[in-house]
C-alpha cells in the first residue's frame, strides 16, 4: 500500500529530498528483454532539467541518471531489462542549504511546510524537502522506462496557457515545441510568452500555466472499470504533479456546456475498430480507450516562492512575515510537460500490462 | 490489486449490473464499535433514487440496502460494526430488458459499449452493464458507512451548474439544496434549471453540469504523499464516477490564470493552528490538508443518452444508426451530486485511517 | 490493502460470519468469456459441506451458492464471465445462537474469542462469528471459479495423516479418495481413521491431521520473485485457513535433514522443456514454477472445541471454565481438503495472470 | 502490486542483483521522529556478513549501508525519520564474473536457473542473478529500520538443527548464540556442527538447517484477519526468503499428533491480559497475536550449489553435466538466521502500524 510508489503491475516507488544526497525510483515490474541504457533515459531528464533558460530555476543540476539494477549485457552487447527491479539513481549536486534558513522557523503559505509539520511533526525543511518539485526527476527517470513498455504510442505535451494567455491552435506546430524556453506549439504566443514570464521574473512574481498532453497510437480496450479506470489514473497521476490544481480530459470542464447531441463522438467503419468523428471523450469511454487520441489537460498554479512578503505563522503559532529567497521557477508549469509526459507515459505502461494480464 | 476496490485501510469493493439480480459493496477496514444500521445508510441512497422527478430517469428502484455482516447488536441493544467486512446488497426491481436488444448489435456512441468489447469481447449489454451509472447506489451505500468514520467531518455538495448556466453565490443557501429537484443553493437557479432540463427531456437531449463539494472539519494532516495525495486520491475518486470529465480542486483552472501574489493563502495565529485568509488551495498543500474546507469542483458531461440517433456500427464493423431507447436522466450531473458526496467521504475515511496508522 | 482480500490480479474478497444471513465472496479479477454456472461451483461446496458422516459437525447447512453478478447468458445460451466482479452468495440457514452465550463471557482457549477481542473490543461471539471456519466455504466457492482459470492443472488434495497415524504411500490410489469420510487415498488407513475419529467424537475429543495437496500441468515460468514468490503465497493461503499451524512445499523440513546430494532435482532432455529425476523441490525453485507437480503439505491443529473443560478467563478477567457445547468437527483438518485444494487454485489463478501480464 | 515489495503499511521494496554495482531497499510507511543512524542498521548486516569464517562463504562484502533519504538532523544534533521513504543502499565490492561462465549457458539443478529462464526468457546469470542470497542483505537492512519501529518486542532467532542433528533444549543458553559461527545456543550442539559442516565444506557438499525465532513483547491484538493474519504474513516472509522448504507456526506439525486436550494453552488471570499455561499455539490465535511469544520455525534445504556434477540440460536442451564453482555456503541455514530475525521484524512493524490504523 505504499503511498510512495504509483501504478498497479508496472510500478515505480521514488525517493529523496530536495537537499538530499541523491534521489531515484525503483521500478517494478517492467517486462524482460527490452533493449535500454541510461541514454534512453537522459533525454527526458535534459528536458527538464533546471538552469537551462531564465525562465526556470538557476539550480544547477547535471541530472544524470544511473541504473543501478535490473539491466543485463546479453550475449549480443546489448543491454536489456531482465524483468527484475530497476533502480534509478540521480545525485543531487547544487544543494544550497543554507538558503531555507527562515523556512525550519516559519511556514511558507501556498506551500507544504504547514500540511508536512502538522502530518509529521518532524520535516526536513530545507528545499521543501520532500514536497520539492526535485522529486518530480525522479519520476521523469520511470517515465523513461515506462516509455520502453509503450512503443507503440507516441506522447507529447506541450504548454497551452501562460498566465491565462493561450495559444492559436491555428498556428500550432508540433516541430515549434522544442524550439523555444517554453515547450510551446504556437511561436507567437512563444514570443509573448517571454514577456510575461520575464516580467513576472523580474518582479520576484509568478505565472501560472496550463499543460496538454496527446497520446496517440494507444489501443482500444486499455482501462479497467471501475475503480483503475483509465482516465481515474490520469487523473490520480496528474493532480499529484507539484502545484497542480486541476485535470481534464478530452473536453472536460466545456463537456459540461454542451448537450448531449454536441457531445457526441459519432461512429462510422474504419480500417482498424470504428472511425470517430469527434474525440469530446478524449479517447476514454467508460474509463477504457477507445482507440482514439488519449486527451489530458493539466492546471498548473502560480509557483508559490515569491519575493512579495507574505503573512504566516511560526511554529511556534506567533505571526510573521516570510518570502522566498530561494532559487525558484517564475512559472512552474513549463518544467510540468516532461513530467506531465512522464505520467502518461507510467499510466498506460500500467494499463498495457493490465489489460495483457486480465483479458484474453 | 483489485480493480473494482477503492481505498488502502478503508477499502470498498462493488459488484454487479445493470439488470443483474442485485448489486452492492463489501467495506473493509471499517473501524469497530460505531453505531449502525440501515437507517443510517438508506437516507443517501435516498437522495440519489431515480425517479423522483421528471428530471431524472423513470426506473423505479426503491435502492433498499440490506447489511449482510459485519455489525452486531452488543448487549446494550445497539448494532455496532465489528471491525469485519460489512456486505451491503440492494436488489434490483425495475429492470426492462427488452429496452436493450439493439444495443447488443450496434455500438451507442459516447457510451461505454466499444470500449467494454474492445476489452472484453464479451460483455453484458443490458442497460450498460457493468459501466451503468445504477453501480453509483454502491459507492453512495459504502459512503454512508465512511461518514460513520469521519464524524467530525460535514460534507455538502450540490450543482452549481447546469447547461451552462451558474448558480449565483450571493444567492448561496445550503437549506435550498434539499428544496429543488437539483440539489441546487440557488433559488433563482433552480427555477431557471426547470426550464433548461425539461427541454432538454422534451427533446431526447440532454444537459451537463458543475457540481462542487466542500467538506469542513477536515484536520490539517491528512493525505499521503507522494502518491497517495489526498488531491490526487479525490480526483481519481471523482473521474472515476460515470459522466466525470474534469476535476479542480480549489481555484483549479482558475489557479492557472493567477499570480503567485493572487494565489497566496496568508496565514495568521489561529486558535487552532493557522487561520487563512484565503483558500484558493481548497484546503489541500503538498497532499495535505491544511485544516481549510476541502473543495472539489467535479464536471459531468451531458448524458450521452439521447433520442436523436448518431451514426455508429455494428460489432461486425458496418455503419448504422442508434438512438436510445431506455429510461435515462436529461442531465446525469443532478444525481451526481450524492454520488461526488460519497466519494469525499470514501476519501476522507481512508485517509483518517491512514494518519492514524503511520504516524505518532 | 484490504484485509480480506486476496490474490493481486485473481483478486477474491470475502464477508460474513458464522451466524449472521448469509457469506459470500467478491471474485475480481477473471477472465472474461469463461463458461460458469452454479453448478460449476457446488460440487466444491458440496465437499465441504458439514453434516454429511458422523466424522464432521453436524451443523445442516445446504450450502447453496448463487451467482449474483458478473455473469451474462451470452447468444449461444451459455452463462459467461464477463470480466466483471463476480459475486457469490451462500445464505446461512442452521444457525443456533443459543448454544454460544457462554463465549459471550469468556474466552474459549485455542480459539480466536481473546485475540479478536484484543484488537476490536467488540465481536460476534456466536460461533466464533468471522472466525469461524465457515467462512472456509466463501473460499471454496472462489476456488470454483479459480478453477476455470486454470484449465490445463489438475489439483489434488488427501488427508495424508490423522491423530499421528499416515497412509502408506504404496496404497495410494487417488480413486478411493471420494470413498470414504476422510478424503484418504489409503483404504486401509481410511479403516483405522474411522476408529480414531470415532473415539475421539465420542470422547468429546480431536485429533489433528495433515493434508497433502499436488498440482499437476502448472507449466514453468509461473510465480513472481521476490515478494510475490509462488511459494510464499502458497505459504500465506494455506497458513491463514483456519487451524493451520504449519506448511511445507516439496520435502520441507526433511529437506533440513538432507545433503546436496540427496536433496538435487537433476535434469535431463525432456519433451516440452527438461524432464526431472526428483522433485524434492516441489515444484517450485526461485519461487518461480518449474513444471514438475506442485507438493503442498499443510498441518491441521486438533478442533480447540473440546468438552472436556478448560480453565480460562472471563472478560473481566477472573478465572473460569469453559467446555464448548456447540456442534463441531472432532478433526477439522478432513474438511480442510477442499479448502486446501481452493486455495491451491486461487494462488495459481493469480501467478498464470500474473505471469501473462508481466512478461513477454 | 509490486512483486518487489513486502508490508501493507510498513512496507519495503528491494532492487539489485548478486554482480550488478550495488543492492538496495526503499523502505516506506516508517513513522516519523524515530533516532536512526547507518549504526543503527550496520550490526545486523554484520551478523549477515558473508566470509566471516569457514563456514560461510569467503566472498567479501564489506556490507557497509548508505542511508540515501528518509532521515534529516533535527535541532538536537539528532538524526531521525521524516516518514518519508528511507533509501538504503550496499555495494557491491567483490563480484567475480567469471566464475559463472558455465552457468550461461546450462540450469544448475537446485537453483532458479531454469525456472527464471522459463519465466523471463532473458537472465543476468552471474552469481544467480536477482535469485541469489545476496539480495537478503537488503531485508536485513530494512529490518534494521523495522526493529526502530517495535522497540517493545525482542527477537532472537537460532539454528536449533544443522544435517539433522538437534539442539537439546536443557543446553539452552541465548548468549551463547554469539560465541559460535552457527547462531548456536546449545555449546555442545555448535562443536559437533564444526564437524558436521566442515565435513560438508571439505566434500563440496551441503546441509540443511532449521531456525527457529522467538519474539516476546508483542501485545495481544496485531494481525489482520483473515488475509492478512499475522501466521500467514510470517509464513510468506519466511517462505519467500532463499532455500526455505518449510515454515511452522508454534508446534507445527507437531500440532497435528496432539489431542485437542494436549494442545490446549488454557489461560488464567494475569497482571495484563491472560496468562497462559502454555504456547502450543506459538503466540498467534485466529491470526492475531495473544500476547503470549510468537514463535516461528523455518527450514531451510542444504544449498543447491554443490561439487559433485550433477546430471542438467543446457538452455538448447541437450544433456550435460554441471557442479558449481563459485564461493558458496556449505549451509546456507546458518546466515538466514538475521534474515529470518529481520523478517520477523518486517512483518511485526507493519501490523503494528494496521493495528494502530484501523482500530480505536
């Protein structure tokens, strides 16, 4: 039962503190025989790894993954899972401790320092400890893993929203994601973006951001009713991200202002099961695919580390004032999307495996 | 790892369809030694019978729960539970068969008819089987007993939304949401609902609807990270319910057209821990609670049964048409709104269990 | 996490008490499209149903199961799994309240009255109430439908000892188990076995016993190292069915007592994968199955419900006596087979899933 | 559903392979606040210490445990659990590879070669891979953390029985358990074992053992009835670790030769709780504790790895011939002794923390 680790018979436990000498997952339960090597890894966490734009953190951290278990050179040099448990280990290098000083003393208002002392009574402080955004590489690590599992589906994510400014999907263009700070599909919101994050930079402010993710090429009949529906996991694994407030899938909130006959995805023959005319559902009927692309949306606050001085309570109950001084992302949403990928990634690992155990 | 449970230490089981002989749930984990009976579980099942009214679907189910084990009547004449899996069934009566002959040949689109045989390949096609919302009485029957363990908590949940239309908070009255056949706090807005859902019926269409939960008493310290968050365990409890495409909690969406400064939850020296002076967090920081009310904003899409008929096809792959025949609600979200409150209190029970199992 | 539940993907939940309406069991988890009916299920039942020689209790319990869920009648008129919970009800029908109300008091030794009022501080006191060794029949009605999982394995149990006195392995003819009252292989042994037990039912007295179980046609590869070993969960089933104080796989603890020499298993080329010379191991090495028969032996306690009395200790805590009046087995471990042979079949059920959905 | 993992709410997961880099446990669901140190855990990998003296393998392992996470140095100087996952990792020191060359290639009989073939169909083959006893290292370092969480219960495990010859109980003497390389607490037993396992040692061959493990201090009412009983997670725990045959609970099979008279533990009144007149029951009744010692017997097969050649097939299938080469146990009994302790340990912590959870 434990409430560190995530998913059913693909399942990864993570581990470590911001401030820590090291984080890592352990991740279970991944078939044998997959050709893998930390390069297939890597990718995911240079994606996210802080310190790359002015736009996020200037932590400075190399994010280099190891394998540690799980992993054996065949006969024919290369290297590939044994079905047995991988052990992914990232050091921490740019540990700064001395900058969460204020924070042993007072609690941070938007962030965990309150919940964690009233659940634990005892909480490693420094960094935010455990409720970092650090731990978040860690699940970037599994996801690469977990992407090993699912070759057929193809995932991306992307920004669509910065500080309510959205992108034109008229000008969306996948190719554009990796071409600018901010994982976005829309170069000119790209551009607008730059200002309002720089602005809420300067200002020792935050933005906050919404996050989309496709991932096509995922068959029908992935999910299991009732209580491992497959969009309940999205859910669980979305709204379990850091600073996530919110989670849609296909339509979401918007379903709820349409009628039924709106709603509608209209079915006629296709080549491989049914072709749709809509995808309202995001691919998810019943809690199982339906073959379609599988659609989530992702609410990201404002990072909660400003620089404005806020009222708060010492430990001890007295009134204070507190801010960040911290190295922090303006806009934490943006380092979201290979986490966000991640999770899509690790849920229908899961599900593809579910599915392969229980039917047929 | 049981698909069709729900929960850690207090873990609810459902069973059974549509049009199969009876339904339930099996409790586990249920402390020992709480007082009761029938008629402390029937009440919810009450509130989410249908019909009603003529704004809900006209099977007629009196949804009387039976409890199979798990109490006994101690020597003060009182049954208490005695800490064994307490088995509820509720028998159905109003099952028509005959409504359903065309769906086991064709596909009704926006339902869970592709999904389920694309997983299956053989499912119960009556009434939707197994993914009909008539599985709901089950959750709400296991929340009736969750809310025995969470006394110290009240739960209110209620539309605030339907077919696009919101419900004013100034007009805000809890008293009102047992007046109007839409658990709805507004006066006005069940007055305008009338109109806007009896079209909806009139024309085989149907509506969606907002319903949002708040839950007060909860003690800060509740919730398991990382992945057993109590945000993350309430949205999955909530997408899992049948029509659910969204949840927030807290601001949610809203949360990500903020600033960090416009997002704060102040705190300042309360009698009781802190006191807030905001909670855009609904009461949840880092998978914790707080001691704030913890807010849910859950989205149902329109029903997607209606009259007039989509294109779809056949199991053998050739295009038709469909329409549904059966008895069915012009807006699914108005009989959520037990079920959202059943789930919370799941929630909220396995979660108090857990608090209690792992620290001090 | 619950509790009463067991197996990962062939997950089965049970509920009731010796003396409340009804037991049952939640079956989640099986295949869909498996041919099943009651009477798929009652001739296990049937087995292990009481009353039926003057060598077991004389409780009358008819022992009916019903299907209330997760089966449809597909076109060709044959009930069908569907992938969905099975629910399995059996009403309790000779209930007699009355002979308990000395355990209401104190605390029966040997058996569970104290434990159980250690950890809840409230029971059901009437015949052991969850205790009881019926609710052994929701398991054998469980293993009924484990049994269609598992087609290609043939599972039989015998009671290979009794009161110090074993069968002799050169009279072992499976035919003559169904022959006598004692599920015993060896007629000549069945013969002695009449006169212990007899003397022991007369004397208000009970004997222990040993069962032995194999499963034959479990291919290689089933069984899930470290945690989730086939052994390890074998140990688990048969070590938590009531009155069970020890198990062994293959030689158990006369394997202790041998050298690596007379304890190898040595291979040679064998049609479908190797053929073995030995099968000290008992089928299984690394817990992982190795395709030769399965050998579970499982010690049954002598029945605790004596006449004779036994100084014990009331709720309050001063000294008495007590002497069980009740109806009971004066050698339970004989109605153990079936439960044995039940359990056998749920561990294996859930490893061939298991392994299906981890590997290739 | 981790495969990898051990406990419900106290709760581990090993990673790592007999040759890889390094081997591991997260260990998750400690409560917090505990005083914990590598000094705390570093002793029972001591006792576990392979090479410490002809008897046992020479194979160095320094065994030294990282504390990774988990842990954070409070204001007092004092490092103690966060309740967050604690990461413990050992290196591996002294691989050497190419002593398993053969092993590629052919099944050692005894051992999990062909079983994990037949599963996985792809193996890391060095040493045995994830099969091999090294990964007990990490159980007996997340037992370390387990003893920090039942300060109230002491364990003691011992070789009561090595090639079939008994410790006599009237010899008894726990510290002299210490003072022997057999865990040996009868001197005249530990000198006729020299001669016993040196014989073994010198021929190439092996011997079984028996361990037995007492815990006293464990108050009545732990244990999860019925499918998480306190005997049947003990009878997993010890089922699951490396060459165990056979696990007995109090008597035993012992058990199965008694009258239920000769197997009464009747009670009287005591200071706390009961008294008991005896412990055929072995401290566990209906699967909860009584509050009397729980007691445990395990046993283990001579190690598999022998130098007599012995008769196997090659993974093509044709006949060969195979003795192992490597440094191994003459009997692998004698260091399960702190495996046995630490899974004892395992198992008690984590109903501790579910008995504390769903009951009061």
């Amino acid at each position: 039962m434990s409430v560190n680790s995530f998913g059913r018979l693909f399942r990864f436990t993570t581990w470590g503190e911001s401030h820590g000498p090291a984080i890592g997952a352990v991740v279970d339960g991944c078939p044998p025989g997959l050709a893998i090597d930390e390069s297939a890894i890597q990718p995911f966490l240079d994606a996210r790894r802080p310190g790359q734009s002015k736009f996020t953190t200037q932590r400075q951290e190399p994010d280099q993954v190891r394998i540690l278990s799980g992993v054996f050179e065949g006969q024919d040099g290369v290297r590939r899972t044994t079905g047995t448990p991988i052990s992914l280990m990232i050091e921490n290098v740019d540990q700064r401790s001395k900058d969460y000083s204020d924070v042993a003393k007072a609690y941070r208002p938007g962030h965990a320092d309150y919940a964690y002392d009233a659940k634990y009574g005892f909480r490693d402080y420094r960094g935010g400890g455990r409720s970092s955004a650090r731990e978040t590489a860690s699940r970037v690590a599994a996801g690469g893993v977990a992407r090993l599992v699912v070759p057929e589906v193809t995932i991306l994510a992307y920004v669509s929203e910065i500080g309510g400014d959205a992108i034109n999907m008229a000008n969306f263009d996948a190719a554009e994601i990796g071409n600018n700070p901010f994982f976005c599909p829309d170069p000119e919101a790209a551009k607008r973006w730059e200002t309002i994050v720089d602005k809420a930079r300067k200002a020792g402010s935050s933005v906050g951001a919404v996050v989309e993710c496709v991932a096509t090429g995922v068959p029908a009949g992935w999910g299991a009713p009732l209580y491992g529906k497959l969009d309940a996991d999205l859910a669980a694994a979305m709204m379990g991200i850091n600073a996530v407030k919110g989670v849609e899938i296909g339509d979401g909130f918007a379903a709820a202002r349409l009628t039924g006959e709106q709603n509608a995805d209209p079915m006629r023959p296709g080549t491989n099961g049914p072709a749709f005319d809509a995808n309202h559902a995001g691919g998810i009927a019943g809690g199982i695919s339906t073959g379609q692309p599988v659609v989530v949306r992702v609410a990201f606050k404002p990072t909660s580390s400003i620089l404005t001085p806020q009222p708060t309570v010492t430990r001890e109950g007295e009134a204070t004032e507190l801010f960040t001084k911290g190295r922090h992302d303006p806009c934490v949403g943006i380092r979201g999307v290979p986490v966000v990928e991640a999770m899509m990634a690790l849920v229908l690992a899961d599900h593809k495996l579910l599915h392969r155990g229980q039917c047929g």
